[in-house]
C-alpha cells in the first residue's frame, strides 16, 4: 500500500519524508517536480503518475504537496483520501496545515504519521485516538513540559483503539456536558438574465461540536427528513435507523466533527432568498457603458440578508468605474479588473443600488458578453430549505446535557447571468 | 546526550534524531547509541526508539538483533497495548534472521485474546511476507485462522494481509463470506475499501452475471415487461446479500469507499439497480479536486462502457454532472470533461436547462485560455450532432452562431466541425456553406481556411455562384497562404474545373501556374498533378476521363468517436484503470463464470444451525440476520415444495438457490394453470398488441429517439435518418424501411454502412417488426370481437382461477379450451368461424413469434429458431406444437440432426422431431415436435445434435402459447360466445 510519503512545499522543497517499508530515495520525488514544471500552476499537477518503479499519488492542500510513493496496485481514491486525512488531522492538532506550523512540530509530525499507517495500511485516522496517544500541543503544555521535563506522548495507552467505536475516546470527562449542532446550508444557484433560477441546490453540513461525559448515545430526529436528498455520514450514525426511521442515531465523537452532508436538489424546494435587477450595457461605438444593479429580498422567510457582498468580473476593456451606492461601497480593482460592492445588511423598505457608468478603453470592440455577477451572503438562524432539527434524545447517561442547534444559510456558487 | 541518566536529556537527544530522519538526513551513524536506550523507561523515549530502529534496522542488522530481547519481553507482557506495539516493531524491522521469531510471534498473537493484538497479527503477516516469500503456506494457515475472526477490528486487516499475501486462494473466503457481508458496514473505512474490492472479486467468481438475460435479446425487449418475469435467472441469495450490505456504505463520508462500492455495484448489479450509483457519484464531485479526477475519470469509463446502464438516470445524473463540474471542478480536468461529454450530451442538449449550461462553459472558456477546453467542447457538440440526427440542426446552429464569434480559435474550431458534420448532409445546407464562404475573408486560422475551402470544393454544385468568387479571392492571396491552405485552394480550383470550366478556366491555369513556382515541393507537386489530370492535353487521354470521378467522388463522412473507450478491462476504481497500465499486484477481475460454482461452500454452519432452527433460540450474533431471513424463507417455502411438481430432495444448499424461483413460478401456475387463464393471459396479450399497433409504433418510434445510443451501437453510426423523419412518414415507411433504405441512393455511403450493419446486428428486431406490421394488418378487422370476448373472458377466468390442477375438471376444461380455440379463429379475422374446422386452417401465419433455439454463431453456422405453431399436435392433444426452423449457413452440411437427452421436470413429455439426415449447406428445413409442458412455464431442456457436434438447448413456452385444440361447430361457438 503506502510506501513513503514526502511533503513538498510551493517551490519544491522536500521537507519530511517518511517511510513505513524500506527507504525510497527522495530522488523519486524527480518525476515529481518534472510534472510540476510542466504544470505551471500547482493546482494542475496531474494527482497521479506513473514512472518507471513506482506511482506518485499527490494532493495540494495549503500550499504543500502530501506525495505519496506506492509500488503495488491499490485504489487511487483510497491513497488520496488518506493524504487529505493526513492534511485534516495535521490541521485539528496545530490550527494550521502549513510549511512552518509542521517544521515548527517536526517530531510530533513524524509521530503521528508512525502512527497513522502500519506497513503501508491504516491504522490509527481517528483524531480522537490519535490526539489520546499523542497529545496535541498547547502553549500551557509546552511551558509545563519545559519546566517539568514532561512529555507530549501520552503516558495511559489508548483505549480508543480497542472499542467497536474507534472514533471516540473513553473516560470523557466534563464538567459542563453541552452539545451543539450548527445546521449551514449553501445555494448554489444560476439565475439568467431575466430573473429566473436556471440552475438551483443546496448543499448543507451539520457540524457538531459535543462535548458529553462517558458514552451518551445521541439520537437527532428532524421534522422534515424526506427533505433530504442525497446525504453522508460520519461513520457514527447508525445506517439502519436512518433507513428504517429517518433519524441520526449515533455515539458521537469527543469534539468537533461533520455530523452529516446532504444536498437538496429538487429546484422547487430551493427558495432564491434576492432577486437582483440589473442593467449592464456596453454602447457600441462610444466608450462607456452603464451598469444598474438593485437588489431586493424575495424568500427569505422573514429573516434579513445580511453580509450582502457582489462581485463582477468585469471585461477587460473597462477602464474604471464611476459608480454612486445607496448603501454600503464600492471598489474597482483596476488590476484584476475587479469591482466588489459590499452592501451589508439589506433593508428591504430601501433597496440597496448601484449606477452609474463605466468607462471602457477607446477603440476596444464592444465586449463581447456581459460579465455576470457573483453573489455573496448569509442569513443567520435559518436553513433556507427549511430544515428543521426537532429533538435530540440521549440515552445512556443520566446527566442533562445542555442542547443547542443553530442555523446558517450562505451563498455558495450564487450566479447572476446578465 | 544519550548516555545522561536523564530522561529529559534523552528526549531532547532523540527529538533531534528524529527530526533529522524526517528531513531525510543519515542518521545511521548513532545507531549504537540509540540502540541502548531501547529499554528506557520512558514512554516518550522509547516510542522515538522504536521510530529510530523501524528506520534502520535494515541498514545494521547486527546491532540490531540487540533490542530484539526486548521485544520479545514486550510480547508476553500482560498489556494488551504492549504486546500489541512490540509485535508491530518488531515485525517492522527488516532483518531476515529473525522471521523465525516473527512467524512464532504472529502465531502467537493471531490467537491472542485481545483482537487488537490479532489486528496486529494481521499487519505483521504482509511484512513477513515481503521479507521472506518462503513463509507463505505457514502464512496461509494464519490468515485462514484470522479469517475466521469475528471481530470488525480484524477483519480490515486480515483481508489486506490476504491481498497482498494469496488472492488467488480464493476458497479461503468462502466460509466467511456471508459473515463479511454482515460484518462490513461497521469495519473502519479503510478496511471497508479492502474488503469490498476483495469481494467484488469474490463475487465475479462465483455467481452468475445478473444481466445475461438483459443483454443478450433486443428483440425481447419490446415485451419485456411480460418476459421479464419468467427470466429463468434466479440471483444467488448470497450476492444478493453483498449488494444489500454495501448500499449503505454508498453514504459513506469516504471517497474511497463510495467509490469501492460504485464499482462493485457496476461490475455485480444488475442493471436496473446500478442507478443508485449516480447520485453518490455525483456528490464526490464535490470534494477535492483530486477526488474528482479519479471519479470523473470512472464516470466516464462507466458511461461509456455500459452505455444503456444509466439511461434511466442519465438526464438528472448529467444535469448534475455537469452543474457539479461548473461549479466546483476546476478546468484541469476538461480533457476529461470532453470524454464525459459523449455520452451525455446526446440526451441533452436540448434540454433547456442543458443549454443553459452549455453555455457556460462555452463563457468561461472563451476567458479561459485553455486552448484544448475550447477545441473539446465544440467538437463535443460536433460529436454529439454527429450521433443523434435529431439534434443536428440545433447543434449546426449553435456552430454557425460560434463562426460570429470574436475569438479566432472558437471559430476555427467550429469550421472543422462544421466541415464534418456538413459532409453528411451537404444537400440540405447550402446556406451554411455561403455563410461560412463569406467567412474567408476573416478568419485566419490556416486549418479553418482550408476546411472552408475544402467544403466549398466539395459542395461546389450547392453554391454554384459563390465558389468562383471564393477562388478568385483566394487566387488573388495564394502566394500570402499557408501550405495547408494552398492545397486545398489547388483542390478547389481543380474541382471547380471540372465543374464548371467556363467560369474557372482562366482561374484555374493561374493558380496551377502559381503554384508550379511555390516553395513547397508538395504544392508543386499537387500543381503538377491536378494539371496532368484536368487539363486536357495530348498525352493524358485515360486519366482525365477519370478526373471528375477522382475529384468529385462521394466522400464517406466521418464518424466522431470518443478516444475513451479502451480502459474497460480494468476494474473500476483501480490504479490500473486510471493509469490504463496494468499496475504491479493488480489483480485480474475474472468474467463471469458460465454456470454458478456450488454455493454450499459458503454455507458455514449457519445451515446445520438451520436445520435446528426451531428448536435453537440462541444463534451467534453475526449470524443472526441471515439465518433469521432462512428460516422465514423456509417457512414460506414449505406449502410450495408440497404440491409443485414433485421436485423432491433436492440439498439443502440448492435450495438456497431456489428459495426465491419458486414463488414466482407458482405465479405462474396460477396465471397458467389448466391451459385456460394461460391462454387468457396469452390472448389478452394480443390483443394488446394489435389493438395498440399504433402506440407501438409510436413507442417503437420513441425508443428509437430516446435510446439512440444502443441503436447507434447496433448500427455502427447513428439512425439519423430515422429520427429526424416526422412520426408519419416514419410511420408509413417503417414496414418498408429496410427497401428503402437500400434504395435511398441520397443517404450516400452511410446510409448503405447502417443498412449492412443494420441487416447483421438488428436483423432479428426488424423482421420482428415487419411481422407485426404484418399481423397487425391482418387483425384489424377483428378487433371489435376481440374486445367483446375479451370483457367475458375476464368473468371466466375468475371462475377458473381456483383450478390449477394440471387435470382439469371436466365441467371447466371445455370453455376454457372451447374460448381459446374461438379466440384463436377471432383472430384468424374470423374467416374460419363458419365451417371449417380442420385443425390445418387455424394456424395463424403472420402472427407467430420465432424464439431462437441456436445462434448461428454458437451453432457453428447452424441455427436455429422455433415457433408455436398453434396448431394440434397430432399425436398427442396434450402437447404443443414446436415448429423448429433449421437452417444451415456453414460451409459443410449438418447430418443427422436429432434431439437427445432430454431433461424435463416431472410430467413433462417431449416427442422428438423425426431425424433430419441431412440438411445441405445453405440449406433451411423445418421439422415439428410435441412437448407436453404439463401447463408450467418450465423449459425443456435437451441436447441437439448433429453428426458432429452437440448443443445444450432449451424452449421455454411463454404463456400463451400452451394450448389445446377442440372442434366445434358455429352454432356451439356462438353460443359459448354469448354465454
């Protein structure tokens, strides 16, 4: 399976290298950097390659390279999927995935890597177990560990590891037990030119934050499961249930984790929260053109639109942008040819505005389409498809857990065709 | 610092050795120092000890050999968590001397009581092997061992160690199988990969293809909801469980697991149930990037493949595609995105909504400078107009509206594909032509010049006024082109020539006279040689005769392909797949086997617990789940076994295999018990079809618009013609369509390409269809009768249901017999409803099915169909009829053709057709035989042979076709009729 895996920062530099069979020379990493060359940018470095003894899989997460060497057939998605594992779990120990938060924490790199794989084959992903054997660091551990000449390894060896529930650590211990859910969802969209959704879905997360006492098996019903349309889960929720009785039964894991990930689909279920009028027009001979953009609430079940932020790509004949706003400011960025207006809150008695004119380059033909407009914003305690979390049970321990669920919407991909 | 008495110091000592491994620095040279320490106390230390040796062991054996004492220590220590660590560095050191000490340790901990140390055991068991092949047999009996383990923890593990230790020792899975099916869903996610990849292996090898029956007739498929049901296909309970148990993990947050189990749905469902893929699928695309680019690289291998597969779905599942791919893929991927397009885009471009999408990539690229995504998408849609007739206008509009476009490359493009897709049907696009005539005088790009002028040429007689004037133009830059541009203008003029000599003459003699003075040898070549050719001089009298003929000769179109096609033979999924390079250890994924190896061998002791089932009220858990469906099964199983035909003592592990056909074929029994509700269902049947010729057509006409893929692959190309026809002409022209597809001299070279393959491939579908078209015609006046019997018939049937009794009562058995013999007449059109009565005038002619006995191919170039003839069987009124049409297409005569060990369920009779001595190359004979199918639909299986060779051949009756004559006079009839 996995032979080595080596960590290459932006401008080619291996900087960790570790091997769980025999050591591969780095001077694999060659046909590595070959294809980088050719690829210019680094997101276009092909994943997988293939040289004379062995196969390079490698991903690009945070401006590193997680290389990983393998010499036998075994499933691509299964190495790449363990690198972004590897990224995710460096990232939950230090904050931070990047070059210098892991040469900073070199040993405690190359320890949890020992322990991740055994022989190529994964052993220890959870971070729950990882973080029992080897404990992440804190500055209060650190400034202990000086003076007291204590370690970061765990001293206890971890029991996570033996259970049927690898993803949660025993003898949990808190004093205040509370468990939160935040249900964020995201509307991808396109709108065409006349207003109407061409394309519409929404893409939710619930990510929970629990932290219980000893083994609370939670159970989470929603009021409106039939809602969800395709749906993943953390290995924690119980298949079963959910197929007999549309509800998320599971033992949690200590911490912070993606419960589940579903996708709405079915474009009447999808409300458009604004509407957005617009009028970019280019003349043909002269060089301006006129842009008029307003905005207004159209579903936004009562609640008010807030971080309302649009963003054009403008053609690249326009020169500058002499624009007035009702509400909030505007920037052309001449380099990028970029113009943001960053609206904020939309008032919906005074809808927000923006026109005036915009020069264009002289002698530039008439750009051929209209740029379209990206939009960007958040409404706060609402899942715009009107999920609803009805209760959350716990069963097994006999404390009372302090409870919250919390609602987001936000654009994703939210397009405006003009 | 090593050799301080303090732990601190040591730790900081190894913290900096450590961090020079991983900067990849020597640090051999301490190793002696390091070694010492192996025993410290200090837990810290000593994991970064272990990390030392694991790393260079290797490189000092001998000195290494000094911490094994320590380990072997560790290994007896009452610490689960110990025992556990020391066996896994110690396996993780490379030192051949001591395998024996490992293979002792693993042994030991494979039956150790924690399973983490089993788990352990597991790891170890590939290192070992990787260090010392020798050890393999010992291995075996451990992983055979761990195998049997009923701990999720292990079973991850020890899969692993079985694919990389012996895969091929496929008989150690069978005792565990169901238990890892039951076990799978709460094995950690890598595990999960493993093992569903190990078993979708495993199922290749021991179950039968669940889509033989699916794809092997076309012909069936017009009826298949009827036929469906009587698919002699039973899928084993023990594959049907393997699906069952990997659905969930399609939920699965892990990419890799989504994807083991798409592929295993891919290569084991059936095909109505592969679906359920898509939408996993399409949710991966939201993930990484890397993520993406092995899924869609799947995608398209699965589209492609199995092009039928995700018909159902594939207009959601590309919408969504594709919006997935705009919105979250980046533009790295397009040269795959190109592949994908193929097959998806022939559904839908005109979608709405798919245009919509359409037309943003088609934004985003002309910002974009990916050179190769703007060339991909637009012949994409070329390809995509190329397949689906329908479509082709809209697709040439969008081209035409692309030539307006400002960006050189986007029009360049779109000519060439224009060039090609105009080459099939010049006729009807002369407009096209005079809009891109025009266009010479802008573009630049030198390929789209010379298409243009290459199309020009070709066309020349459409635009009979432009062309000159093109030529002129071009004459008058020649010297300015480039060499590609030059050739096709010398074509051009060439062709013009011969044309049209008046107006070009002069044009003509100019450019050969340029291009005699060109620089490149080829141009001057080609002057020389179109001169020799057209210009009529002294010498060149036979060639020029010829010219027009050369120059002016219908050019075969071109047929797109997709270049994605050849990766199939990998397993999905695969590092070999991807790379379409068979990777080291990549294990073959077998075909299907002929005939299902013994399924008992899965039976563990789920069966002797089975047996006691009433009795046992505590089952091992794992076993639960599956010996409770048993016994339910078996209960129902019970009234079944009693009365069917007697099937007696059949094992206890074939009835595993049997459990779900025999509620099915007691369905059937009831639907076709005492010949009369058989023949009921068979009328009504008819009925149908002839009362809904119309719809059939029509739906014939839809299935032809809807699926053109599966044409298109019968076909070679597409059935444009056919499609973009109105419903009515087709209509009309369907009953002659193969005549006048051999007439139709317009079609050109393609069309007479579809019409031969069509004839090969389709032949069966089409006679079918001529047939019915037939039939239909010749029934049409009876219907109205139809229908009024029919509404009765239904009265009676219900009567009747009760008896199934393969012996009727009498009082039943004649109106059953009596109505289906007046149905047989009604269906005659009545002409025989007076006086005659002879059992040789109710044979309906037109309307019989011929069911195929033998392939041609199969047959060794004899085949051989055969019909119910729906005549009495002379010899027996209690058989039916079976007119076998032999025909001998080899290239030696068959001799001896006779039926030999018949196999029959009990109470089946089978009178052989007399012996056909010979039957001559070429040759067709046709010969009957009498099988008393005892009122069941079960088939009679036998063995035709000739003088030479044996095939294993079976007829099954469809229902409706097991009847029984009875005589009676009109009068009789009528009155039975009004009853």
């Amino acid at each position: 399976m996995i032979h080595s895996l080596f960590l290459i920062n932006y401008t080619g530099d291996i900087f960790l290298e570790k091997h769980w069979k025999s050591v591969i020379n780095r001077s694999v990493c060659d046909y590595f950097f070959e294809a980088k060359e050719k690829a210019l940018e680094p997101e276009n470095v092909p994943p997988i390659l293939q040289t004379p003894h062995h196969y390079l899989i490698n991903i690009y997460r945070g401006k590193l390279f997680f290389l990983a060497v393998i010499q036998t057939e075994v499933p691509p998605l299964f190495v790449i999927e363990f690198l972004h594992k590897v990224a995710d779990t460096l990232q939950d120990y230090f904050g931070d995935c990047s070059e210098g938060v892991i040469k900073d924490n070199l040993v405690t790199v190359y320890e949890i890597l020992e322990e991740m794989l055994d022989n190529g084959f994964p052993l220890a992903t959870e971070s729950n177990v990882l973080q029992e054997m080897i404990r992440p660091p804190t500055i209060l551990r650190s400034v202990v560990n000086t003076l007291t000449g204590g370690s970061n390894v765990g001293d206890t060896l971890p029991t996570g590891q033996l259970s049927n529930i690898p993803w949660r650590r025993a003898g949990v211990k808190y004093t205040n037990n509370e468990a939160y859910f935040d249900v964020i969802e995201e509307i991808d969209a396109i709108l065409d030119k006349s207003g109407s959704t061409v394309f519409a879905e929404i893409q939710g997360v619930i990510e929970a934050c629990v932290r219980l006492t000893g083994m609370p098996d939670l159970t989470l019903s929603f009021m409106n499961p039939r809602l969800l349309d395709d749906v993943s889960f953390h290995p924690c929720v119980r298949f079963k249930r959910w197929e007999s009785e549309r509800v998320l039964s599971f033992i949690p894991p200590d911490g912070n984790f993606t419960l589940m990930t579903y996708h709405v689909s079915s474009q009447n279920l999808v409300a458009i929260p604004v509407y957005v009028k617009q009028n970019i027009s280019f003349m043909e001979t002269g060089s301006c053109g006129r842009l008029d953009i307003t905005i207004g609430p159209k579903q936004t079940m009562g609640k008010t639109v807030e971080g309302l932020l649009v963003t054009i790509h403008m053609p690249k004949a326009v020169l500058s942008a002499n624009l007035t706003a009702t509400q909030g400011n505007y920037t052309y960025d001449l380099a990028t040819k970029v113009l943001v207006w960053d609206v904020g809150k939309l008032n919906p008695q005074k809808l927000p505005n923006l026109r005036g004119s915009l020069s264009v380059q002289s002698g530039a033909p008439k750009p051929e389409e209209n740029p379209s407009l990206n939009i960007d914003m958040k409404i706060q305690q609402l899942a715009i498809s009107g999920l609803k979390v009805n209760r959350l049970d716990m069963y097994g321990e006999k404390y009372k857990p302090f409870k919250g669920v919390k609602y987001l919407t936000r654009a994703g991909k939210f397009q405006v065709r003009t | 610092m090593l050799d301080s008495n303090k732990d601190s110091l040591k730790l900081e000592a190894m913290k900096r050795i450590v961090a020079m491994i991983a900067r990849g620095k020597n640090a051999s040279d301490l190793f002696p120092a390091v070694v010492k320490n192996v025993a410290c106390k200090n837990i810290e230390v000593k994991k970064l000890v272990y990390v030392y040796l694991v790393r260079y062991a290797e490189e000092q054996q001998d000195l290494a050999l000094l911490s094994i004492s320590t380990f072997q220590r560790g290994l007896k220590d009452p610490n689960q968590l110990i025992r556990a660590s020391a066996l896994r560095v110690l396996s993780s050191i490379r030192v051949t001397i001591i395998v024996p000490i490992m293979m002792l340790a693993i042994k030991e901990a494979a039956s150790d009581m924690s399973p983490y140390v089993r788990k352990t055991a597991a790891h170890a068991i590939p290192k070992l092997y990787s260090l010392d092949p020798d050890q393999k047999d010992q291995l075996i009996e451990v992983i055979e061992k761990l195998l049997a383990d009923k701990t999720t923890l292990v079973a991850g593990s020890v899969v692993m160690a079985f694919e990389e230790v012996c895969p091929e020792r496929i008989d150690l899975i069978h005792k565990n199988y169901r238990k890892l099916c039951n076990l799978l869903i709460d094995v950690e996610e890598w595990g999960q990969v493993v093992i569903i990849n190990m078993l979708t292996r495993y199922a290749r090898t021991q179950f039968l293809n669940p889509n033989i029956n699916v794809s092997s007739d076309k012909e069936k498929k017009a009826e298949a909801a009827a036929l469906a049901k009587r698919k002699p296909y039973v899928m084993d309970p023990d594959h049907r469980l393997l699906l069952r148990n990997t659905k969930p993990l399609l939920q699965s947050r892990n990419a890799a697991v989504v994807m083991a189990v798409a592929q295993l749905y891919f290569h084991l469902a059936p095909k109505a149930e592969v679906g359920v893929i898509a939408k996993a699928l399409v949710r991966l695309l939201r993930s990484h990037s890397e993520v993406q680019y092995v899924v869609l690289q799947n995608v398209a291998t699965m589209t492609i493949k199995r092009r039928g597969m995700f018909e159902p779905y594939l207009k959601t599942f590309a919408t969504q595609l594709l919006y997935s791919f705009y919105f979250f893929c980046s533009w790295r991927f397009s040269p795959i995105l190109y592949k994908l397009f193929n097959p998806f885009e022939k559904l839908n471009i005109n979608n709405k909504k798919m245009r919509g999408c359409f037309s943003c990539p088609r934004q985003t690229y002309i910002k974009s400078v990916d050179k190769d995504f703007v060339a991909a998408t637009i012949q994409a849609i070329g390809r995509c107009a190329t397949n689906i007739g329908e479509v082709r206008d809209t697709c040439l509009n969008g081209l035409v509206q692309l030539l307006s476009n400002r960006d050189e490359l986007v029009v360049a493009e779109s000519v060439v594909v224009i060039k090609k897709l105009l080459q099939m049907q010049p006729e009807k696009h002369s407009d096209i032509i005079k809009h891109m005539a025009k266009l010479t005088d802008n573009i630049q790009v030198p390929m789209a010049r010379a298409s243009i002028l290459w199309l020009i040429g070709e066309y020349c007689e459409h635009v009979p006024k432009i062309a000159p004037d093109v030529l002129r133009k071009m004459a008058k830059s020649f010297t300015n082109e480039e060499d590609i541009v030059k050739l096709q203008i010398l074509n051009l003029a060439a062709k013009l020539y011969l044309t049209n000599s008046k107006q070009t003459k002069l044009l003509t003699q100019y450019v050969l006279n340029l291009a005699k003075y060109d620089q490149n040898y080829d141009i001057r070549d080609r002057a020389r040689f179109i001169r020799q050719l057209i210009v009529p001089t002294e010498k060149s009298g036979a060639l020029s005769k010829y010219a027009k003929k050369l120059f002016l000769a219908l050019k075969p179109a071109p047929v797109l392909e997709s270049p994605f096609k050849d990766r199939d033979h990998f397993q999905l999924g695969s590092l070999s797949h991807l790379l379409n390079a068979k990777a080291g250890g990549y294990q073959e994924l077998p075909d299907w086997p002929e005939a299902a190896p013994d399924p008992s061998v899965r039976n563990v002791e789920v069966f002797s617990l089975l047996e006691r089932v009433t009795t046992l009220t505590s089952v091992p858990e794992w076993t639960k789940c599956s010996s409770r469906e048993k016994r339910k099964e078996k209960k129902v199983e019970k009234p079944f076994y009693s009365d069917s035909e007697g099937e007696s003592g059949p094992t206890e592990s074939a009835d595993s295999g049997k459990f779900r056909r025999t509620p099915t074929r007691s369905r059937f029994r009831l639907g076709g018990g005492g010949g009369g509700g058989g023949q009921k269902e068979g009328v009504e049947e008819r009925i149908q079809e002839a009362g809904a010729r119309k719809r059939k057509v029509r739906l014939h006409f839809c299935f032809c618009v809807l699926i053109p893929e599966i044409r298109c692959y019968a076909l070679n190309i597409c059935p444009s013609e056919q499609s973009s026809e109105s419903d009515e002409r087709k209509r009309a022209r369907k009953s002659k369509q193969q005549k006048s597809e051999s007439e139709s001299e317009t079609d050109g070279d393609e069309e007479s390409d579809s019409e031969s393959s069509q004839s090969e491939s389709d032949d069966s579908e089409s006679e079918v269809d001529v047939k019915n078209k037939k039939a239909v015609q010749s029934k049409a006046p009876s219907k109205p009768v139809i229908k009024e019997t029919k509404k009765e018939k239904k009265e009676m049937s219900l009567l009747d249901l009760d008896d199934f009794e393969p012996a009727p009562s009498p009082q039943v058995t004649p109106v059953n017999s009596f109505l289906s013999s007046s149905l047989v007449t009604d269906l005659e059109g009545l002409s025989l409803s007076d006086s005659v009565l002879s059992p040789a005038a109710i044979s309906p002619s037109g309307t019989q099915k011929c069911y195929e006995l033998l392939h041609r191919i199969s047959g060794e170039g004899l085949s051989v169909e055969y019909c119910f003839s729906r005549q009495p069987f002379g010899p027996d009124a209690n058989m039916v009829a079976v007119q076998m049409h032999f025909a001998n297409s080899a290239a030696t005569d068959a001799k001896n053709l006779h039926m030999e060990d018949v196999k029959l369920q009990s109470g089946m009779r089978v009178t052989d057709f007399p012996e056909i001595e010979l039957l001559p190359a070429g040759e067709t004979t046709t010969a009957v035989m009498g099988i008393d199918f005892c009122d069941s639909t079960q088939a009679a299986n036998f063995q035709l042979c000739t003088h030479s060779r044996k095939f294993f051949v079976s007829i099954q009756p469809p229902v409706g076709e097991l009847m029984k004559p009875v005589f009676m006079t009109e009068n009789e009839f009528k009155k039975e009729q009004g009853e």
